[in-house]
C-alpha cells in the first residue's frame, strides 16, 4: 500500500534563504507525482508535476526533483519570500489503472521578513 | 489548465442541517472530483461524479450523507447533509486536465464549512 510522507512538518526561515522540502514515498510504481501549494483556508493550486520517466521539473524559483528508485522527491525553491509561505503538499499517483492519489499531510512553510 | 470557480468560500451551519457545494469549471471535463480536508489532516477522496451515471463514492463515504449531482461535464454539487460539528472541514472539488502522464489535478479555492 503506497504511503506518502513529508518531512519537516513545519518549516520556518527568513526572507531570501534556499530551502528543501522532502517527500517521499514507500512503492516506487508510480505513475506521476505532483507538487501542490495551499493557501490557508483555501484550494490548491498545481506547481509542477514530474512524469515518471522524468528526474525533475522547473518552474521559475521551483524545482522539483524526483529519484524513484529511493522513493524520493525534494522541492527545492530559491530566494525564498514571505509570499512562499504556505502549505505544500506532494500527491503520488501510482502506475497502473487505479488513478486516485495518494496524499502527503504536507509542510507548513513560514518566510519571515 | 481549468479554471474551477468553487462556492461557498466558507460557511457556518446548526447541527441537522445540509449544506450543497457547487463547481463550475470553464471547460468540458470527464470526471470530477470531489474532496475533504480535515483539520490537520490530509485530504481524503470521498467521491468521484461522473456525468449521465452515479458517483463512485470511496470506501466510508456514502451517497445518503454526500449526494453529488453532475448534470453536465462543467458543472458538479456536493451536498453535506444532516450536519454534525464533525462535519467541519474543507470540502475542494477538483478535476484532471491533460492526457496520460501530464494529467494534473486542478483545484477549486475550497469551502470551509463550520458546524455548530
């Protein structure tokens, strides 16, 4: 059973420092993996997804990296802002015909000015 | 992309009461989906509305307690019925846009629904 899992829970920095957020996750079959951002109280919005086949994605100061043989992905964001602070969350689509996600409990990322 | 306009943002409701969630999306989608997020918790599928046939509720969640309509592919509602404090939650639909790998999940902004 696919189990994902996000480390650090909770995250706090100040303004300008390069950060890593972990997700990993426990059967490497999977089918794609997604890297999601929450506003408090709010939806998601989609950062950036990384095929299977594929060892990373951009997207300006994001860059999300993706080793499925250790059952790993790292976001990685730069020049951190307080405009960053939210809840991230990574989803893990596993190969094959089930197209549920499995779901991280996410990191809780503070920028402080 | 899809856009997904998601309303109510929040709602406060008594206890025995229902609360119906609708989203639009800006374009024809197959499948919609429709989540909850607990306090502190990750979000959990509950069920999955497909148009001209019944959702496919997950395992804990049943259609009595969730009604879903889907009466065409850009429209879906959520209703939350016979409402009790442990109710409260985020509620988000969602649908896939893209096709095979590069299919992504796209949110609405979410309904915060609080039960007294």
């Amino acid at each position: 059973k696919q189990e994902v899992t996000q480390i650090p829970a909770a995250l706090s920095v100040p303004e300008g420092e390069n950060l890593v957020l972990n997700c990993s996750f426990t059967d490497s079959a999977i089918y794609n993996l997604q890297w999601f951002r929450q506003d408090p109280g709010k939806g998601l919005t989609s950062l950036l997804l990384i095929q299977s086949s594929q060892r990373e994605q951009t997207s300006g100061r994001l860059n999300a990296s993706l080793d499925k043989s250790s059952g790993r992905s790292t976001l990685y964001i730069a020049a951190s802002q307080p405009g960053d602070s939210a809840t991230y969350l990574c989803a893990v689509r596993n190969a094959g015909n089930n197209r549920k996600l499995i779901w991280g409990l996410g990191t809780s990322l503070a920028v402080n000015p | 992309s899809a856009v997904i306009s998601q309303k109510p943002s929040r709602d406060i409701c008594q206890r025995g009461t229902s609360l119906t969630i609708q989203c639009q999306v800006d374009s024809q989608v197959t499948m919609m989906f429709w989540y909850r997020q607990q306090p502190g918790q990750s979000l959990t599928l509950i069920a999955t509305a497909n148009q001209g046939s019944e959702a496919t509720y997950e395992s804990g969640f049943v259609i009595d307690k969730f009604p879903i309509s889907r009466p065409n592919l850009t429209f879906s509602t959520l209703t939350v019925s016979n409402l009790s404090p442990e109710d409260s939650s985020i509620y988000l639909c969602s649908v896939a846009a893209g096709t095979g790998l590069n299919e992504k999940l796209f949110f609405g902004s979410g309904t915060q629904l609080s039960v007294l």
